[in-house]
C-alpha cells in the first residue's frame, strides 16, 4: 500500500459537524481508547463518520448528489484456473491500486467484493466537482493498473469501469444490516456501466460527460442495452491513455 494519508483531523467530521477529531499523532492517542480511528473506507475519515452514515440512513430522508464509480478486474475467473497461485497477489495489487486513487480524490471505497470495487465521491468528503474527481481517480486506476500490471507483463488482466452521477440515498448490505451503501438508479447505471466496459475502459453517463467537459474531451458515446435497462442508453467512452 503506497498510500499516505494527508488528513490530521477528520475531513468528514470537520466538514459536517466542525468536529476536530485527531486522526493521527500524538493528539490521536486518547481517541484510539475509545475506538475512533481512521476509517478504512477512507483514511481521511474517521469512524464517527460510519456512525453519521447509519443514522443519516435511519432517517431515510437524505438524497445527496453524488458520483459512484465501479471497477472491476477483466479475466480474473480464467486467471483462477489458470494459476490460483497468482491470484491473491493480483487482488491485492488491484484493491492496493483502486484504493489508492480512490482516496487521492476524496472517494470513499464503500464496498470491495471479490474482483470489484464501489466507490463513492461527495460523501462524506463533500467535493462540489465530485464527478471531476471520479474521473481522475478513475485514470489514476488504469494508469497505476498499466504500470504495475499490465505494462510490466504481469498480468493481462485489465479493469473495466463505470461512472454515473445524480441523487442517490442510502441503504444498508450485509448480514444484519451491519453495513451501509448508496442505493438508487445512480448506483445501477454505474453498476451495468462497469459490467459492458472493456478491460482498460472507462464509461460514463451522459450526466457525468456533461459535468466535466474538460477533462472528458474527445470521449466516444454509444447506445448500450444495459441489463435491466428497457430502453438504450447512452454512454461516452474516454479516450484511453
Ligand atoms: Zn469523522
């Protein structure tokens, strides 16, 4: 993990409640006693954030708008016949890698299943331009994936991407609801998105394309059936890298 976590005092707590929760040094040791530590969806944010996130769900009233990117790791099931030696240390460098540009854009990695990863932008890191940096998190996770992986002839397993924006609520997952994640339409699209994108791809909706002229310049759309979707729908390919 080449992570370094920048933050001193909890961003989400600052940002939501001007909360100073210490998350590291001297400073943190008297709240490690009492359990608030860094967060491992993000390092950045602390525990108590976990704790917001569950009663803001109890209210049920919240819609926030938010990105979700999914990535996920191409010929991952043929590598596990192939050589189920290689595989644990493919996932580590694929979580490692994910996690990595995930939070060096303010995301929050909220699932990590098998060879897939969710991640959420605005919350509780709240980022104006939230769309702007799911894109960057998503480039830094196929270049970092190019460098590691695939350029080194490591591996020629490569991840697809999906990216979708707009209001989303949330929900809990897991046995007993112990956990919580993004609900909606948003998270869906993104989800199908992920699911059609070619290994070393990354598609995004048009609200996405729409919200980062810039930086998505020169992407190619296309009309895809998603599963579940009735009619086509539209999505912009960025130019790869
Ligand atoms: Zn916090």
């Amino acid at each position: 993990m080449d992570y370094q976590p920048k933050a001193r005092i909890c961003i989400g707590c600052w940002q939501w409640m001007k909360l100073p929760i210490p998350l590291r040094g001297v400073a943190a040791i008297p709240f490690r006693l009492f359990g608030i530590r860094p967060s491992r969806m993000n390092p950045n944010t602390c525990t108590i954030c976990e704790l917001m996130f569950k009663r803001i769900m109890k209210k049920r009233q919240l819609e926030i708008d938010a990105t979700i990117l999914f990535a996920d790791l191409r010929g991952y099931t043929s590598l596990t016949q192939a050589r189920p030696e290689a595989v644990t240390e493919l996932l580590d460098d694929f979580y490692d890698e994910c996690s990595t540009a995930i939070w060096s854009h303010d995301g929050l990695l909220n699932k990590a299943m098998g060879d897939s990863v969710m991640a959420i932008f605005n919350f509780p890191i709240v980022r104006a331009d939230h769309p702007r940096h799911a894109v960057a998190a998503a480039r830094g996770i196929q270049e970092r994936w190019q460098r590691k992986r695939w350029g080194s002839g490591q591996s020629d397993a490569g991840i697809g991407i999906g990216i979708a924006c707009g209001q989303l609520s949330f929900g809990e997952f897991g046995r007993a609801g112990q956990d919580w994640t993004a609900i909606g339409s948003v998270v869906n699209t993104a989800a199908r998105a992920q699911a059609v994108a070619l290994g070393g791809e990354i598609l995004l909706t048009e609200a996405v394309f729409e919200r980062v002229p810039e930086e998505t310049a020169g992407s190619q759309s296309r009309d895809y059936q998603l599963k579940g979707f009735e009619t086509a729908t539209k999505l912009y390919a960025l130019p790869s890298i």
